[in-house]
C-alpha cells in the first residue's frame, strides 16, 4: 500500500482511493436505502448516537476520498464538481441525499401503496394511505360546485367552446391576422360572456336556469380568473398611460387609484364588495355576488397590471418617444404603434406574475359566501359521512394548483424567449 | 391645443365626480330607508364580545375602539413574525439556488416553484386543518428539550419572569443610541483622519455589558416558568403557565414565511446575480481579500438590487396576513371586519377604517423605502 495517501488524495494513487472511496458512499447509501425502505436497522448493535451517524460518516469519508482533482475520469471530475467540491458541500450531498431517500418510502406508500381508491362510501377506506376514494366521490362537487348533476354537460360544452375560440388565432390566413388583436380583445371576451351567460347561466332557450350561488368548483376559479384577466388588463393599460401623462388631473387620479387598490388586501375589497359595495348602488338595483367580485378583482388586479406596464414604458429609451414624435405621430398612434408594443414585450414576465397572483387569490372568494374549489374542499371536510380526510383534499387541489400555475409560468417564459430581440 | 389638454381632464374629473356623486347619494338614501345613521360614536360603546388570542389585556366590557386596537396588534404580530422567519428562509433558499452543487441547487429551485406555484389559502388551510391537526393531545405530548410541548392545541414554551423590566429596556435602548454615536464618531475619523477604531466590537461589548450591568445594579431579575400540564375534566387537559402559541398563529406564520420566502430567495438570487463578475474581479485584483470583497465590493451593490423588492414583498405578507380570516385568528380583519361589522351594521365606517389601516400602513412603508432608495442611490458625477 505504498501508494495510498489516505489524507490528502491526488491522481497519483486514483485507483485505491476511487474504490475504497466508492465502497463506503455505496455502504453509507445502502444502509439508508435498507434502513428506510425494508425497515431493518443494518447497524442496531451499536449505541444509538453511533448507528445514526455512521452512514453519515462512512459517506463523508468516502466523499474525501474520491475528490481528486483532475483525475482525467471525466465523470469523476463532472461529479466532484457538482455535489462534491468541498466537505461543507458534501455534507449538504450527504444529508439531501438521505433525506431524500428516507421520505420516499413514507409518501410512497401513503399516496400510493396503502391508499385506497375503490368503492364509495368512507367505509372502503381501510389503508392506513390516502383515501382517493373521497375525491373520486367528491370529483364533480370539486369541480363543478352545485352545480345540478344533469346540466353539467353545459359547463363543459360552454368550456370547449371557449378553448376552441381561443385557438383561432392559429388558424387565421394571413389575411385576417391584421384583425387577430380586435379579435382577443374584444369579440372574444364579448362571446365568452354570452356563452357562460346563456350556457352556463341558461335562463333562455330552453335551459333550465342555474343560479350563480350553484356555481363552484375548478370550473368557478376559472371563470372568475378567465373574466378578471379580461377586464384588468386594459384597465390597468390604461392607468399605466394615466400616470405617465402630463396631464395633472389625469395623473394624479391614476397615482391615487393605483395606490389605494394596492395598498389594501384583497381579502377587504372583497368585504367591501360585499357588504359596503350594495349601500352605494341604488336601492331596487340588483348586482349578482359573481359580478361583484369579478369587478373587485379586475379593479384589484388592474392595479399591480399598471406598476408592471409601467416598468415596462420606463424602460424604454427616450429616444424612442423623440423618434416618433419627430415623425409627427400623436399621442395615441404613438403609444399604439412604437411605445406600448416594445413596452408589453419587455414586461411578459412581470404580467404572468400578476396573472398567477390572480389565480391564486381567486379562492378568497369564499369571503362572500362563493365555493371555487377550495371553498368546496372546507365544504366537503365537514360533511359528518366524509369527517377525517382533509389531507387528501388539500393534496389534491395543491396538485392542481401547481399544474395550472406551473404551466403558465413555462408558457410565459417561452413567450418571453419568443418575442425577445436584442436591442 | 389647449382644447386638446383640458378636455381629457375635464372628462376624467367628470367621471370622478359622477361615480362620486352617484355613490354617496345612493349611500345617504339607503342609510335613511334603513334608519341607520353615519357616524364613528360607535368605537366608544362596549364591544360585549370575546377575542381568543389577544396581546393587550381585553374583554368584552372594553370598547370597539379597543378591539381594534387587539386586532390591529394580532395583524402586526403575524406580520413581525412573519417577516423575520421568511428573510431567514428566503436569504438560505436564495444563497442556495446559486450553489456550485449541483443538489442543494435544484432542491431549492424546486422549494421555490413548488410552494410559490400553490395559493397561500390552500397553505394556511394545509398547516391548519391537516397537518398541526395530526400533533398529539396535550397528554400524550412528548417534551422536546425537556421544555418545549407542541400539542394539537399549540405550542408552549418556557416564559421569562421579569422584574424591572423597564429598566432593562431602556438599558438597551440607551446602547444602542450609544452604538449609532460610535459608528457616527468612527465613521468620521475614518473620513477626516484615516485612523480605524474596532466600531463592531465596541458596539458589541456595550450591547452585552449595559444590559447585564442593570442586573447588579438596576435590581432586574429573571427567572422561568414552564409549562404544567393541568386536568380539566376526565380527559380534557391543557397546559398552564408559560408561554403558549395558539395553533392558528404557528399555522399563519409557517405558512406564510414558507410562501413569501419563495419570492425573497428569488429576489436575493437575481440581487447576487445582478453584481457582474467584472466588479468581483476588479476587487480581487486591488487586492481586497474574499471577506473584504464580500463586505465592501458585493453585499452594497447586490443590496442595492435586492432591498426594493424585498420591501414590497414585506408589504404583501402583511397584506396577506389578512387570510388570517379564514382560519379564525383573531386579526383586523376578523375581529373588526368580522365581528364588530356583524354586530354594529356599521359597513361603511368599519371597512373605511380597516381599509384606511392597511392603506397607512403599506404607504409608510413605501415611503420609507422611497426615502432609502433615494439615500443609497447611485450617485452619478
């Protein structure tokens, strides 16, 4: 053993080092591995301080030892220079890795191996997992509210058409595109609202009519957050443009409207919409609960919409207000044709963050007595026949949650790359 | 030309003052068909009803003025709570995301995505109703550290005793006046004379030895009490003595910290990423070493980038701590919003204010920002 340098290891004794080194992260692994997963304590001989730690040992020890600088192992060298650089960071490998490995089994077996899906009341629930069986009954509760069993198919229909017509643009020959921003901004709103108005609602041609106290679920977070985008967006455009007017009054109404909406919770706006909001409306004159808090939201949203664009028409050189001017354009062909094209683009990013604040705020809703699907999951934790599973619930919703807004997220990054430009 | 000025103006106030006008004489008509009338006398009369967790002594013989003031107090405690544990999770998660390993790394990009990607209700409800439910009953609590108990009705912990306590409170602040004098005097003979005094360890020694002065001499005394478990009935217990944290506050607060903590790392992440490498290496090569690269060279520009954000993020989790609602923490707005509005009637009064509250708050708290903005500022000649 003439070339092992157990302390301080180099290229020059790779080999003994690399094995031994190998041997005890694989050991210190593989305890883990057994301990967690087969539940069998591979070293109870010991004392119990000894036992914990010793994976965790052998695994340091290992660590040093296959860090060797330049070793011409390419792996070797691409794995030392990721988790293994120093022994702060191997220790940080080390706890993460087992950390990682001791809770899968747990959470394995809870969501999965010991969980119970089939049949339909509580009693099937017998695993001591998840109870899948609670959201397979509740499914249609959580997603579509009250929403009468029968009529559900108009929820969906009103759905599909909805995403259809929002695919138009991928279609249209290039004839049409002149007409495509016409076309999203304000015919498809215009649909969308006779189409939930008169599918959903119903009330007219022969649908029965469906209260928007019914309404709930997946299906309401989406209307609320689908309408609320619609009507914030150009609000807060325009509020944006307000404050950077020089026109005193139309700046300082802006300044005060921005501030005040953003300077109260969402949770209060809601409460005025709801019990302040009816003693400013006439008094025969009835608002229904979802337009109210669909304005609330708009006005809301539309605020933090006005800071983001406003970043945005900061950041653009002067040069290009001079340019234009120059070119005798006026204000609003100004802004339409140079500023706000260049200014949205530059702020994708800042708008998707406050379109994803405004999915996630949408089950505050429940303030004003509406149950999107959160709102539906405290309904459905205190049902005496269901009492017990809100972990499932909240695991389920979080699921979809993360979905939808983790999608968002990457579809806004790509649009971003998308429409980046050097400048 | 002027034409073109005026009209949008005159226009926009119009329009302020129709939506105005229209309101309030909706607002005087309604009231009057109701009989009730406008007015704030209401915060004097007996509030005759009970708060669960409160910091100020109440009941339900105080006033409504003062159930705002244990609402008002409930809201600011979530919030300083709140704040310190989030900072502390954000600055770790955010150093992390830019760590050579390649592990810590994607484990704290996806901390990040994931509890950012899930609303903050649906995490409040989570901690609440799901998993501070699973604690043990206070019975079968085990002790952690032989002191501290987290049972399914809260956390206790040991509570200091004091006496004279006021005296060791104005010992610190008259320390820390003292330490904004030294640093002032240390700064200044730096600049004029070029001599360094050991500002930090002065500052340090008299943090320590002012307090523990007060000790001997002041006749402040400390002790502890921990927490007894107390039979109510047969199988109701409940601890007694020290200091208890109700379940909703810890649930409020975890979940609140682990979502704001999210959007501070990013902002502590895109903060170091914003210094260029240029500056590092310029610093290296004047010969400055890691410490005084770090200290001198980095942390003021990155600061520069991180703090605006990060202030408004402080803003949003005391706006957020609003939610407190949902899981009945007695906040501003449960307890005044809620309550006092459902026994009052007094709508308009009581969301005015509790809207005013918030609106003051976050505005000074802008205001501050604008004015450290300002100072830190980039001074360009």
């Amino acid at each position: 053993m003439k070339n092992f340098n157990f302390i301080n290891p180099t290229k020059e004794n790779l080999i003994p080092n690399l094995y031994i080194g190998i041997f005890l992260v694989a050991i210190s692994l593989i305890d883990v591995f057994i301990n967690s997963f087969l539940k069998v304590n591979l070293t109870s001989f010991l004392p119990l301080v000894l036992s914990v730690f010793l994976p965790f040992v052998f695994g340091m020890i290992g660590l040093h030892l296959i860090r060797i600088e330049y070793s011409g192992i390419k792996k070797l060298d691409n794995l030392n220079k990721n988790i293994n650089t120093n022994n702060f960071n191997a220790a940080l490998t080390l706890i993460i890795l087992f950390i990682i490995i001791k809770a899968i089994p747990p959470v394995f077996s809870w969501m999965i191996l010991d969980a119970n899906i089939s049949g339909d009341t509580k009693d099937a629930c017998t695993g001591s997992g998840a109870c899948w069986t609670y959201i397979k009954i509740w499914l249609k509760r959580f997603m579509y509210g009250m929403y009468p069993n029968e009529q559900i198919w108009r929820v969906n229909l009103a759905f599909i058409f909805l995403i259809a017509l929002a695919f138009v643009g991928y279609f249209t020959t290039s004839k049409f595109k002149k007409f495509l921003t016409l076309y999203y901004v304000v015919i498809y709103p215009i649909i969308a609202f006779f189409l939930i108005y008169y599918l959903i609602s119903g009330g007219a041609l022969g649908l029965e009519w469906v209260e928007t106290g019914a309404w709930g679920g997946l299906s309401l977070t989406f209307i609320v957050s689908f309408f609320s985008l619609i009507f914030c967006f150009p609000l807060g455009m325009a509020l944006a443009l307000g404050r950077r007017t020089e026109l005193p009054i139309v700046k300082y109404v802006s300044v005060g409207f921005i501030e005040f909406w953003r300077g109260v919770p969402l949770i209060t706006v809601l409460f005025m919409s709801s019990v302040m909001f009816p003693m400013f409306l006439p008094q025969d004159f009835f608002m229904d609960k979802l337009v109210r808090v669909i304005i609330a939201i708009s006005l809301f949203e539309a605020a933090y919409v006005a800071e983001v664009i406003r970043g945005g028409l900061q950041a653009l050189p002067r040069g290009q207000y001079d340019a234009s001017k120059s070119l005798g354009m006026g204000y609003w062909k100004m802004h339409i044709f140079v500023i706000l094209p260049q200014a949205l683009k530059l702020v994708i990013p800042g708008i998707a963050n406050t379109f994803l604040a405004l999915v996630k705020d949408t089950p505050l809703i429940f303030v004003v007595g509406l149950a999107e699907i959160v709102g539906m999951l405290q309904m459905a934790k205190t049902n005496p026949k269901w009492l017990g599973f809100a972990m499932e619930g909240y695991v389920f919703s979080a699921i979809i949650f993360f979905i939808i807004c983790y999608a968002m997220s990457k579809y806004s990054y790509n649009l971003e790359l998308k429409y980046k430009t050097d400048r | 030309m002027k034409l073109k000025k005026i009209l949008p103006q005159a226009i926009t106030l119009l329009v302020v003052v129709i939506i105005f006008g229209f309101f309030s004489l909706n607002a005087q008509i309604n009231m009057a068909n109701r009989g009730i009338d406008f007015g704030y006398g209401f915060l004097t009369q007996e509030s005759s009803f009970d708060v669960q967790f409160s910091l100020i002594e109440y009941s339900g013989s105080d006033s409504y003025a003062r159930a705002y003031l244990v609402g008002l107090l409930n809201t600011l405690l979530v919030s300083i709570l709140g704040i310190i544990l989030c900072t502390v999770i954000g600055v770790v998660i955010g150093i992390a995301r830019l760590s050579p390993n390649f592990l810590i790394r994607t484990t704290a990009a996806w901390y990040v995505e994931f509890f950012r990607n899930i609303p903050l209700l649906l995490q409040i409800f989570f901690w609440y109703y799901a998993a501070l439910r699973a604690l043990p009953l206070p019975q079968e609590a085990e002790p952690m550290l032989g002191y501290f108990f987290l049972t399914i009705k809260g956390f206790y912990t040991p509570s200091l005793v004091w006496m004279n306590l006021d005296i060791f409170i104005y010992s610190i602040i008259a320390a820390i006046v003292s330490i904004i004098f030294i640093r002032i005097h240390g700064k200044k003979l730096r600049e004029n004379e070029g001599k360094h005094i050991p500002v930090l360890n002065i500052s340090i020694t008299i943090l320590f030895i002012l307090p523990l002065l007060t000790f001997f001499f002041g006749g402040v005394e400390v002790g502890y009490e921990t927490p007894v478990l107390k039979q109510l009935a047969k199988t109701s217990f409940i601890f007694d003595g020290g200091l208890s944290i109700p379940p909703e506050l810890l649930s409020l607060v975890i979940a609140l910290s682990l979502y704001t903590a999210t959007f501070i790392a990013e902002c502590v992440r895109a903060g170091i990423q914003g210094v260029g490498k240029g500056q590092r290496e310029a610093a290296a090569s004047i010969g400055l070493n890691r410490k005084q690269v770090l200290n001198l060279i980095i942390m003021p520009q990155a600061l520069r980038i991180i703090i605006p954000p990060t202030t408004n993020q402080y803003l949003n989790l005391t706006k957020n701590s609003s939610l407190a609602a949902a899981i009945a923490y007695p906040d501003l707005v449960l307890v005044f919003a809620g309550t006092a509005l459902m026994q009052t009637g007094k709508a308009i009064e009581i969301v005015s204010i509790t809207m005013l509250t918030y609106l003051t708050l976050s505005l000074s708290i802008s205001l501050l920002m604008n004015w450290y903005n300002a100072k830190i500022a980039i001074v360009e000649k």
